[in-house]
C-alpha cells in the first residue's frame, strides 16, 4: 500500500474499568493514501493496563468522500497485544466490536473473510501507520501511561 497518512480527529476518556479500576481511552481519526481517504480508525484501550488487558483496534476500510456510501466500507478488526517481544495483532471477529453498528460501516468482516485475502495487508498497514503516527497511543508501545 502506498505511504499512509494519519490524521488523528477525536478521543475520550471513560471508567472505570469493572476489573482493574483504570479509566479507558478511545481514540479516533482518519487514514489518507497520497490520493484519497482509505479508512477512518477506532483505537480503545485500559489506562496503564495495556499488558493486562490489550486494546482493540477497529478500522472501517473502504472508499470515502463524495458519493460514497456505508456499502463501500468494511470493518476489520484486530486485537493488540503487548508481549516481552514486542507488539501483536490478531484479526477477530468485527460484529462483536460496537463499530459494527456504526452507521459509516457496510459489513462488518468475520476473520476468515480477513485473513489470508488482500484487505488484511491493507489492515496491518493501517495499524502501523496508526502506532508510528499517532502520538495519543503512544502509552499501548510502552506499556506506561503517556503524559496528559
């Protein structure tokens, strides 16, 4: 996929968790290609549990702008670990995550229509453009809550 931009639009904070006592965060923007806009992105995480819990990030994949509509986007989602090696990702099930109900979102894929076709290289793209671009979710790379 050609080189990925990130334009980070919204965030909100909540909680506490019922578990652990932390508040929750999400953060949200949009995905441009150097041609066009390719995905709008949900990123939602425990505060200063990122290694006890993940976080979950859900991409709405598609055409965007003038004349496009809800059928033209699908939702991929992935489930972010943080493992003594490094980050990971696991595509999951995108009708059990609150962005399928979204009104943006045409279908929301299951993963076996994820992997191992075309879109979940364009998904795993997106997720690194989000953690190298996007400052606010810096804390799900260290594990450690990131500066108000």
């Amino acid at each position: 996929m050609a080189t990925l931009s990130i334009e980070p639009t919204g965030s909100s904070d909540f909680g506490p968790c019922p578990c652990c006592g932390n508040n929750s965060r999400r953060v949200w923007g949009h995905v441009h290609s150097p041609k066009a806009a390719v995905a709008a992105y949900f990123v939602h995480w425990t505060r200063n549990a990122v290694r006890d819990h993940g976080a979950n990030f859900d991409l709405i994949v598609g055409k965007w702008g003038k004349g496009a509509t809800a059928p033209d986007r699908e939702l991929v989602a992935l489930a972010y670990r943080l493992e003594d090696d490094g980050p990971s990702f696991m595509v999951i099930d995108a009708a059990d995550r609150p962005a399928a109900d979204d009104e943006l979102v045409g279908k929301a894929l299951a993963r076996k229509e994820v992997i191992g076709k075309p879109i979940a290289r364009k998904a795993f793209d997106i997720v690194d453009a989000i953690l190298d671009q996007d400052p606010r979710v810096a804390e799900l790379l260290e594990g450690k809550q990131e500066p108000m």
